[in-house]
C-alpha cells in the first residue's frame, strides 16, 4: 500500500466525517426500535433514528475515493504528503465536532 493513500484517506475521512455530521449526510438511517435500514436521511420509526453508521459509511466511500486518487497520482506529486497532516486534522475535526455538539455537553 502506498503511503499516499493512507495519509489522504485518514485526512479525507476525518474531513468528510464532520461535514457528514454537521450537515447529515447519512448514506442510510437505522431504526434499532423496529431494526430497520432506510437509504438516506429518514425520520424515526418507533423511536429514534441512528444516523451513525450512515454517516460512517459515507466517510468511508468518500475518504476511499480520495486515497485510490492519491494512489493513483505519481510518486513525485504525493512525496511531501506530511504524515503528521492525518493527527492534526483529525484533532481539528475533533474540535469541530465538540464545538457542534456542545449543547449536549452543556445540559
């Protein structure tokens, strides 16, 4: 494995993650109470709805997209990828998130 695609699709990831949440793109919706799947965004059938592992996987799909591009360029184009680029923006994306979510923090 390239070291290209590693460091592009924890970065990618990390950055489609908070767009997924922030925004609720949620390839799929769970409904645990009855233990469903929904395709996209769906509303809570007896009970609520987990968005989740939607947002998981379309993380996953998007962050994979952009590391099979990062291994496709030549060596040359993706040499001064940092790997210390994956830790610092998966802590900005933390920041983000807890910044997000912090009316559930501050009850």
């Amino acid at each position: 494995m390239k070291p290209a695609f590693a460091i592009v699709f924890a970065v990618a990831f990390a950055i489609a993650y908070v767009a997924s949440v922030v925004n609720n793109y949620a390839l799929f919706t769970y409904h645990p109470a009855i233990g469903e799947f929904g395709l996209g965004v769906q509303k809570g059938k007896d009970g609520p709805a987990m968005y989740w592992y939607g947002w998981l996987a379309t993380s996953g799909i998007v962050a994979s997209l952009a590391g099979v591009f990062a291994a496709l360029l030549p060596e040359s184009a993706t040499r001064r990828l940092w790997p210390g680029l994956t830790w610092s923006v998966a802590l900005v994306a933390i920041a983000v998130l807890a910044y997000d979510l912090r009316q559930f923090f501050l009850k």
